[in-house]
C-alpha cells in the first residue's frame, strides 16, 4: 500500500478535501504533528508522498519554531530526489 506523511503544523488544521481523495488512491494517511517528537520517526519507511499543512507560521519562523528546520530540510531532500 502507498503512504502519505501529512505533517501538520497546527492542531487544527487537516487534509480536508484531499483525505477522502487521497483514501481513494490507496493511500494509507499517517499525520505527524510538527514539534511533537522527531519528524524522522515518521520518515521510515520513506514515504510515497509527503503533504505539508499549512498555517500560521512562516518558513523564515525557525527562531521561534526550531521544528521548521528539520521540516524544511525533508522538502530541500525530497525535491532534490524529484519525490512528491
């Protein structure tokens, strides 16, 4: 089965339209919520595709959310090896 990482930055926000979508394709969905442990915990095995939720901070926040870094590490890894 193909997997979805949904890393999620804020408690409320969610997949919204794109869970039943994503459901449909064969995706099994696992959410890790930013901040809440080590972001590699959720990386292995690598997942087919990883989705980044928005909300209200930005990528230039990290003095304040050290998380962001290791978040947009994974985006810098998964671009460079053409990964969704």
């Amino acid at each position: 089965m193909k997997t979805a990482l949904v890393l999620r930055h804020v408690p409320f926000e969610d997949l919204g339209l794109l869970a039943p979508l994503l459901l449909q394709r064969g995706y099994a969905l696992h959410t890790h919520d930013a901040g809440v442990g080590p972001l590699q915990d959720g990386l292995h095995p690598a997942p087919d595709l990883l989705v980044v939720l928005g909300g209200p901070l930005g990528a230039f926040d990290d003095a304040a959310y050290p998380f962001l870094a290791d978040t947009l590490a994974l985006l810098g890894e998964r671009l460079a090896r053409r990964q969704p």
